[in-house]
C-alpha cells in the first residue's frame, strides 16, 4: 500500500484491518469503517497500547468507564492496555479510514 486513501472498497460487510508494519514490538495498521461498530455486548481489551487517529471520516469510541469520545478528521487518542472500549458509530454515509498504531 502506497497511499492510506487508496483501494477503499465502495461497499464493506465487515471493518478492514490492513497491517502496513508489523514486528514484536509495533503494529501499524490501516483500518476502513463504513457504519461499523463493535457488538453492544463485548469490549476491547488490548494488551498493548494503542495510538489511533481517523484520517477521514467521523467516528465515537466508547469506554467502559462511561466516556465517549467523538473523533473527527486529524483527532487522535491513546489508548492504554487494558483500558476497555469499542468504537460505538463510524459514519455510514463514507469511508471512515483510522491509522492505528499499537505497541
């Protein structure tokens, strides 16, 4: 992949997770939303943290702790291990293209 815009599908069943680079110590990923969320019953609960940012598109992470966030293009966030959320929306009217990087 040369370029995070290209070869987003028109239509999506399921979020694609695409890995750009990846070793034991870091993973950089592509992630492509079209009006997916995470199941209302099961969270996120990652051993490593997690650097996300939405490159285009709008989305809202929720956190156990009762938190939501609403991210635009350019907002990011860290996500410490074991801190429990799900993305709760991404816009069903586009693309929302994340680029995360966990380590």
């Amino acid at each position: 992949m040369d370029n995070l815009f290209a070869g987003i599908p028109e239509r999506l069943d399921d979020e694609l997770f695409e890995s750009i680079i990846e070793n034991e110590a870091v993973t950089v990923e592509r992630i492509v939303s079209r009006g997916q969320r995470s199941p209302a019953s099961g969270w996120y609960d990652q051993a490593r943290d997690e650097w996300v940012v939405v490159l285009k598109g709008r989305a809202v992470l929720a956190f156990e702790r009762g938190e939501e966030m609403t991210l635009a293009p350019g907002d990011h966030v860290l996500i410490p291990a074991h801190v429990r959320h799900r993305v709760a929306w991404t816009d069903p009217d586009g693309p929302t293209v994340w680029l995360a990087i966990h380590y």
